[in-house]
C-alpha cells in the first residue's frame, strides 16, 4: 500500500511539472503570437506624412524603447468564402530588429524574408504588383505557390496585385478564425504597398501600426507604459494569463493531490515501522535480559530504520535526476 500511494506521488509530480512547463510556454507563446513584439498596437497619428525612419525615431526617443518599426495593419473580409485577409505591410529596414520572430514561424529568418522582399522592389516598379510573403493557410486554401500572382482588394474597394515570393508557417497577430471563418495572413513591404496603392487610388497611405522593442527593468516598462497606454503589453498579458484563477486553481488542486498522498505515505511508513517494532517486543525483552541497554536497542532500530529511508533517498535522488533532463521532452510532447 506504501508503495502504490509513493507511485501515485511520484506520477503525479511528473504529470504537474510536465502541465505546468507546458502551461507556462504556452503562455509565452501565446502571448508572443498575438502581440508580436513586446509592444504593438494602433500608431499615433500622423497628419504631417512622417517617414517610415522619422515615425521610428520618434518612438526610439521614448526611455526603455531599444527598436521601434511602424506599418501598416489591415483585415480584408471576404462574404463570399467566408474568410479574412490579414495585410501587414512593414517597414524591411526595422521589421526584423522590433519583433519577436522564432522558427515555428518559418524556416527561414525573418532578416532572410526582409531581404527577400526588398530584392523584388522592381516588380513594383515595373508591373504595379507588390511582392507578398503568405502564410501555409492562404497557400493551401487559395492554391497559391511561389510564383503566382493574385488579386487583392484593398479596404476601401481598390484592387492590388500581388506575387508570392515566399511562405512562412505563420505570421504574428495573424489568427486562424472558428469553424466558420478563416483567416489569411499577406506580409509585404510598406513602401512597396504604399506605392501601388497610391498609383491605384492616387491617395497617400499612411502608417496605422507600430511595433516596439524594449528593455525589460522597471523603470523602462514603466516608462512605456505611460507613454503608450494603448498599445497591447505581452509581459502584462503574459503576468494576466499566469495569475488567471482557473490556471490557480486547477495548480493547487493538483499540489493538494501530491501532499496529500505523500503525507500518507509518510504516515503510513512510520506506523508501519511502529508496528515491525512492536511486534518484536519478545526480541528486545531478550536482548534486554542479556545485558544490552535500551539506548542499543534503540540504536539498532535507528539503524535499521534509517538504513531504509537513506535507501528510499537515494533511490529518489536518482529518479529526479533521471526525470528532469526529460521534462523539456515531455512538454514538447
């Protein structure tokens, strides 16, 4: 009985860490996706037409800000499938040293994806369509591969040209829809955007997105945040998720779990050795006739007792240390 309730212990301490690793990255991750950068959000105005370059700079210019990159952001529906595309038109020169970028994204870099983009700037010049990075679900849904050109309304009614000049996994803040929608993800260059859509509509097209890069101390966060209230926060989401009383909950009723079945455990060990002693009452009765004195009895059932729980030790020793290189292992499983 002792051992099944040790097992039990032991399973369900490697069942929680494995749920909390899991829990824990799949927040980060999460929290990552849906931001981007450690900051992003909707860009302050710009009535004066900045450049792309002067709009960073001035967001660089905020303490704690190390990278700052602004673009352009839109959705495009589509009533007739039932879909979304997601535009996010960036900035090539800033893109890749704001945002948070990891290899479940593609797999190519994203500085190799902004050069990429930038090395077809003459399509835009030449025949009016802009270079464009789509996501697996556009590529599947839509039959499109590299190569291929495709129309693509803009918001406002216009029709653009594009040619797909790579594919990635996933782009952040690109968020496949329910069992009714879908949604697509198009990464291009702003500048390339901008300039087909001017020639299209003959109106200027002005940065709506921003992406910030910033120090992680306090006193940087703080700063930011005052600045920028608006702006989504992936520390703040990722401290929100963390502290979520379900994921609280559901972690203390699994820690309840293990003590309680480690305390009887215990409990069930010691009254086990209590038992094996007081059923060798008749032994020790003789030892004592023999002339031993009760701290040598006394010893020898430290001594035996002991013997057992250095072993129990140690065995424990070595299955934590035969479990924890693998935890990594079981969190990605």
């Amino acid at each position: 009985r002792m051992i099944l309730l040790l097992a039990l212990v032991i399973s369900t301490t490697v069942f929680i860490l494995a749920y909390t690793a899991t829990q824990q990255q799949r927040t980060v991750d999460s929290a990552n996706f849906s931001v981007g950068a450690d900051f992003s959000g909707q860009s302050a105005p710009n009535p004066h037409h900045l450049t792309v370059a002067r709009q960073a700079a001035a967001y660089r210019a905020t303490s704690g800000v190390v990278s700052a990159s602004t673009g352009y952001v839109t959705s495009i529906p589509n009533q007739s499938t039932n879909s979304t595309t997601d535009i996010v038109a960036a900035d090539t020169a800033t893109y890749a040293n704001t945002v948070l970028w990891t290899s479940q994204y593609s797999d190519q870099s994203l500085s190799s994806l902004m050069s990429l983009l930038t090395s077809h700037s003459s399509d835009v010049t030449n025949n009016d369509t802009v270079p464009a990075i789509i996501d697996d679900s556009m590529a599947k849904t839509q039959g499109l591969a590299v190569g291929d050109s495709f129309l693509q309304p803009t918001v406002d009614g216009y029709t653009m040209r594009f040619v797909v000049v790579g594919q990635v996994h996933a782009i952040p803040g690109v968020y496949d829809g329910s069992y009714r929608f879908s949604t697509y993800g198009l990464l291009c260059d702003y500048q390339s955007y901008a300039t087909v859509y001017a020639k299209n509509s003959g109106n200027t097209l002005d940065t709506n997105f921003v992406w910030l890069q910033t120090n992680s101390d306090a006193a940087s966060l703080t700063s930011v945040r005052h600045a920028y209230p608006a702006l989504q926060d992936r520390r703040a989401l990722i401290a929100s998720e963390e502290s979520n009383p379900l994921y609280v909950n559901v972690n203390g009723v699994l820690y309840l779990g293990i003590a309680t079945a480690l305390l009887l455990a215990l409990l069930g060990t010691l009254f086990f050795a209590w038992m094996n002693a007081s059923g060798r009452l008749t032994n020790f009765a003789v030892l004592r006739a023999l002339g031993m004195a009760p701290r040598q009895i006394a010893a020898v059932l430290l001594w035996e007792q002991g013997g057992i729980y250095v072993a129990g030790l140690v065995l424990g020793l070595a299955l934590g240390l035969f479990l924890l290189p693998r935890l990594p292992q079981l969190d990605k499983t």
